[in-house]
C-alpha cells in the first residue's frame, strides 16, 4: 500500500470539504475526506514503477468540483510509503446544490 496525502486548495476564501477521491485509468483507488482542506489515505493496487493517477474533489456548498492534471505515482519495489501533494485548486462559486 501507498499512503498519499491530497491538499485542497480554495481560490477564495473558506476551507473546503468534503471528499477527495483517487483515480488510476478512471478505476477509483480509495477515497477520503476532508480535514482542514486535506485528504489522507492508502492507495493499494498500484504496481511497482509509474503510475499515472488523479485526484478529484467533490466539491461542497462553496466549492465547485475539481481535479488535479495527471501526475506520476513513482512505486519503488519494497517501498510501503510514499506521500505526494498534488494541488487541486477549488473554485469559490455561489452555486446552488440539488
């Protein structure tokens, strides 16, 4: 397993919340949720070398959904830790939600 940590940052004012979730060719790896604007959580199921990953918030009542450009996840053989920071900048919106 992989633990990654997933900041989320607002273009505006308030800290979001909610859910971020982690994605390798659009198959969801694992999900968390939001504390203080960042997610943590353990991938499994990546394979040792490059993996092209994603990250996509949720969105909430002020924030709109969005996510990060395709990164490389680099797995070292024997390595159970690694963490990475993608920044997935949220826009501020006075949306409404259903």
């Amino acid at each position: 397993p992989v633990s990654l940590t997933v900041t989320v940052i607002a273009d505006g004012s308030g800290v979001p919340t909610g859910a971020v979730e982690l994605k390798k060719n659009g198959v969801v790896l694992a999900t968390a949720k939001l504390s203080n604007g960042t997610a943590a959580f353990t991938a499994t199921g990546l394979a040792v070398g490059s993996n092209l990953l994603i990250a996509g918030y949720e969105g909430d009542g002020l924030h709109a959904p969005s996510a990060s450009a395709p990164f490389a996840q680099v797995v070292q053989p024997g390595q159970s830790c690694n963490v990475f920071k993608p920044l997935s900048a949220a826009t501020t919106l006075p949306t409404a939600r259903p």
